[in-house]
C-alpha cells in the first residue's frame, strides 16, 4: 500500500490542495479531474513538468484568474499557494 504525502495532495500547476490526490496514490495514475483554481485537468495538462510550467505561466499572465470562483477563499494569496506546487513541478 502507497501513502500519499502531502505534496501529492496539490495541483501540480496552482499549488492547491486537492480533496483528493491528482495524480492517485504514488503518483502513477491521473484523476482526470479539474482543479477549482487554475481549471487543470489532472493527467492533461500537467503530465511533465514543463507542461505544468507552461500552464502555470499562461494561467499567471491572465491574472491567476479562479477557474470556479465560489471556491476561492476570501484569505486566498496566490504566492503562499505556489508554494505549494510539488517538487519538480515548480
């Protein structure tokens, strides 16, 4: 059995915490699912890391603008998520 941390728990483009593991347990097998922030599908457009920095820069020069804004956090700081992006995808 795989475990997760915590890094495989966030957009590999946005940084945001993920209900669920984008990429499943250990990694291997995208979701396919969108991410409320930056509107990714998981397994598409971030399938290397330099998709993910492609997507990542077009995403940042329209403004970091949230894919389902009822979702973002009144709180939200686009750097502090950032940091959030999991190593090797930064």
């Amino acid at each position: 059995m795989s475990v997760v941390t915590e890094r495989e728990m966030h957009c590999r483009v946005c940084g945001l915490e993920q209900s669920d593991p984008p990429w499943g347990d250990g990694g291997n097998c995208a979701s396919f699912d969108i991410c409320d922030c930056c509107g990714t599908e998981f397994g598409y457009e971030d399938c290397s890391p330099e998709a993910a920095t492609c997507v990542r820069s077009a995403w940042l020069a329209k403004g970091a603008p949230w894919f389902r804004p009822r979702s973002r956090p009144a709180d939200w700081d686009v750097n502090a998520q950032l940091r959030n992006v999991p190593q090797g995808y930064e």
